[in-house]
C-alpha cells in the first residue's frame, strides 16, 4: 500500500476511499493497469474517487480525456486490444449512452467474434442511482440494459470491503467488466477486511427465517434498515446482497427461499423488464413448491427519472419494504 493511502484491510474507509485504494494497488501491481476518465486528474474525479492517483502515478497512467464517452470506451477498447488493463470512468451514470454502441457492438462481443483470441480486459466505472439531488442525467439506474448484454459481466458492490477487493478483482479479469457504484453510498463507512469474496458470488448479510430480502448496491443498506425494523414486529428477515448481476448467482437464493418460502426483490430501476423480473422468474422455476407467496418486487416506477425535488418518492425506502413484507407474510 502506497505511503499516500492509508486505506487498507484491517482499516475503516468510506465506499469512496476503498475503491481509491483499490485502483491504487492496481496501478501499483501492474504497469498495464491505466486509469481514464473525464476529470479523473487533478482534480480526482467529481466524487474524490481518483484523488491523488494522478500525482503518484503520472499523466501517463491516470488519463484526463475530452468530453466524450464513445470516444473514452472506443480508446479503452484499442489499449485493451494492446495488452493494457484500462480502466473508464463514465462520470455519471445518465452519461453511459453515447458510448453504449460501442458497449454493446464492440466491448461485449471482441472476445466471442474473434474466438476467444482477443480478450477485453477492461474495466468500466459507473456511479449509479439517485438519493443526491441531482440534475437531469446525473441519476440513472442502467443496470438491466448491460446485464442483458452477454458478453458483459456487471458488478455492485455495497460496502467498502467489497469495493475496495471487487474493483481489484474486475481489474484482473480477462472479460469486460461494468462496475456499478452506488454513488449515494459513497460516503458510507465499513471496515474492510482481509479477504475478498469471490467476484461473482452472492452473499447472506444478515441471516433470517421469515422472509428473504434480495437487493445489490444502494439498495442493500435499506433492505438491512427495514430488517432490523422488522423485528419490532417479531419478524426475522434474512438480507443477501447479490453483489453480481451477470452472472446472477442464484444458489444461495434458492437456498434462502427453500427455508424461507417468501421473497421480495427490491431495486432502484424500474419495474418492468429490470433485474426483479429475472430473478422472481428464476425462484419460481426452482422454488416453486417452496414458495408461500408470490415473488414480490419493490422498485422504481416506469417512468423517466424524476426531477431530484420529488426523487425521494421515487427511490424504494424502509416503509415500502415493510409494506411488501406485510403483504407477504400475510398472503
């Protein structure tokens, strides 16, 4: 660990600081390894997350681009092509589009066109969801629109821990990786530990017997919220963080619903056709004798993203849980 960070396992950091710290072991541990990205330089990007790199590491590794995302992405693409290991930050989530041609037509399916002889090690960055008052653009959950993308491989992480050891890990990957951060988290506080989960793997947060709560992300610090207020009415509520969105794994789940018999699926996107679809189509394959109750979702409306004066009714909060619990427990 650079003498500049003291951001480490066994230390507290903010979401902020532990994927800091894990770029700044990549940039330590491989020469290929770049990082690029509108403001990621001096001024260490509009969220602090590259703050400092460009001074230890120098122009050469951390890269200040022009104001144009298909450009960033088709560059990525020609230095990962070239044996580096670049590493894009798309500033704000609603910013993705213009380089989502290039996302989906070259980024996801290099690697399968060609066989299996050219890899896409790269890694792109992208601050998701609301909860920040921001302008239009700024808040946007896209999650779905890559997770249905094969040849993509979609990550979240929700604690310092799993920010600061997944962007480490996706870095490492030979297969692009879209590494969502839930920005209004980044200032949440955890210890990270010595020890990485693996990168596609979901986990138990918080064990229960009475119902199942599913959420990635920003997310799963408010299904936590709801459980712990849960138990005011006696409920015991089990939370896992999916933590990978593709590949989705399942078998904790289906484990957790076989004990459980009740679900509820909670995101920030909309409703229709997001990951809540997928994933109660799924239980219900496997757990279908199981189940209770239905699969339940909370999510977003399907409508643009709100205007940020109204946002907080838009966003799935404890009372909206706790209502979906409700109606599951007594179905």
């Amino acid at each position: 660990m650079s003498p500049h960070s003291s951001t480490a396992p066994g230390t507290t950091a903010s979401i902020a600081k532990a994927i800091n710290a894990g770029l700044r072991s990549a940039l330590e541990g491989d020469d290929h390894v770049l990082v690029m990205g509108e403001d990621v330089g001096p001024l260490g990007g509009v969220f602090r997350v590259t703050d400092g790199l460009q001074k230890d590491f120098g122009v050469h590794r951390v890269i200040d681009t022009p104001l144009g995302e298909s450009g960033i992405v088709g560059a990525a693409v020609g230095l990962a092509y070239r044996g580096y290991r670049p590493v894009v930050e798309i500033q704000f989530d609603g910013f993705v589009y213009p380089a989502y041609d290039q996302i989906v037509s070259q980024v996801a399916k290099l690697h399968f066109r060609s066989g299996g002889l050219v890899k896409m090690p790269m890694v792109i960055r992208i601050p998701f969801g609301g909860g920040i008052g921001a302008v239009e653009h700024h808040s946007e959950s896209p999650e779905a629109q890559f997770a249905l993308t094969a040849g993509l491989k979609v990550v979240s992480p929700s604690t310092a821990h799993d920010a600061y050891w997944m962007i480490q890990q996706a870095i490492e990957s030979d297969d692009p990786v879209v590494f969502m951060e839930p920005k209004r988290r980044y200032w949440d506080a955890s210890e990270i530990g010595p020890e990485p989960h693996p990168l596609h793997a979901s986990r138990v947060v918080r064990s229960g017997s009475d119902a199942t709560l599913l959420a990635y992300g920003p997310m799963v610090r408010t299904c936590l919220e709801s459980a712990e207020a849960a138990t005011e009415d006696g409920l015991d509520l089990e939370v896992i963080d999916l933590r990978t969105l593709s590949p989705l794994d399942l078998e904790p789940v289906h484990e957790s619903v076989r004990r459980t018999g009740r679900v509820i699926v909670v995101h920030e996107a909309a409703r229709t056709l997001g990951l809540g679809a997928e994933i109660a189509a799924r239980v219900q394959e496997e757990c279908f004798h199981s189940l209770e109750a239905p699969v339940l979702r909370v999510t977003g409306y399907d409508l643009p993203y709100p205007p940020s004066r109204v946002e907080e009714e838009f966003l799935p909060d404890l009372d909206r849980v706790l209502d979906a619990v409700d109606r599951s427990m007594a179905f």
